[in-house]
C-alpha cells in the first residue's frame, strides 16, 4: 500500500530522497501505473495535490489499472486518502471482483477489509460489518 511511505515522507532528508527516487520511477517508467499511483500518494503527503492529480488521472488511464486488482485497490487507497471515499469503494469493489475471478483469495480479503475501513469511515457500518465477514471468510488460514 502506498502508505508505506509516509515514514520517508515525514522527515526533511527522507522526505527529499524519497521523492527524487519517486519522480526517478516515474521518468524511467512513464507507462506505470503503480509509479503513478504512488508518485501521486506522495505529493498529496507533502501538500502538492495539484501536482498529484495529474499523475493519478494518467494511472486511471493505463490498461493495466484494469487488469491489476492491486494497482486499482492502491489507486482506491489513495483516492480515500484525499478525502474521495465513493470513488475509493468503488475501485475497491472492482478490484475485489477482479481478484475473486482469478482466485487470488488472500489479495481479495485484503481489498475487502480496506473497503470495510471506508464504508466504516463513511458511516456506512452494516455494509462494513458484511465486507468484514467476507474478508473473514475468505482470508486464507495461517500456515501452521
């Protein structure tokens, strides 16, 4: 998730260098969504949404965004963090079918639990509570 990065983002020296490998990314990999995606998550960290939308409008348009539920569960994460939670669920849903139809059952309980987090967050609790069970149910069980 992109918010791997808000502990490079929240010191002056890792913030600098965090964004210079981002844009780095970005340059030598213009096609990529998640470079996007990311690089746009950062802007909007360091206060520069008008820089990130761009960014994130160009990673809406990539076929791979369409084919990759985790790119399009990123994308949704992202667009929750700026304060867009419909369009947030509804890339988490899409992106939980998209998983679920190629059985990728972990990443689909993963999708459903941050979609869970939003409804919850958009005061939507008994669609919450449901996205919940099913992450439950689904969720692989842990190695023994």
């Amino acid at each position: 998730w992109p918010d791997a990065l808000d502990e490079a983002l929240g010191g002056a020296k890792t913030r600098a260098r965090a964004m210079q490998e981002l844009e780095r990314w970005v340059n030598q990999s213009p096609d990529s969504a998640q470079a996007l995606i990311w690089r746009g998550y950062a802007l909007d960290r360091v206060n520069e949404p008008l820089r990130a939308q761009p960014l994130l409008r160009s990673a809406e348009s990539r076929p791979a965004l369409t084919r990759d539920p985790e790119l399009m569960a990123a994308l949704g994460f992202v667009r929750e963090s700026r304060g867009e939670g419909a369009g947030a669920r509804k890339l988490y849903q899409s992106a939980a079918l998209i998983a679920r139809r190629r059985g990728e059952r972990r990443l689909e309980a993963e999708i459903l639990a941050k979609a869970a987090q939003s409804h919850r967050a958009a005061g939507l609790l008994a669609e919450a509570d449901a996205l919940e069970r099913r992450a439950r149910s689904i969720a692989p069980s842990p190695a023994r």
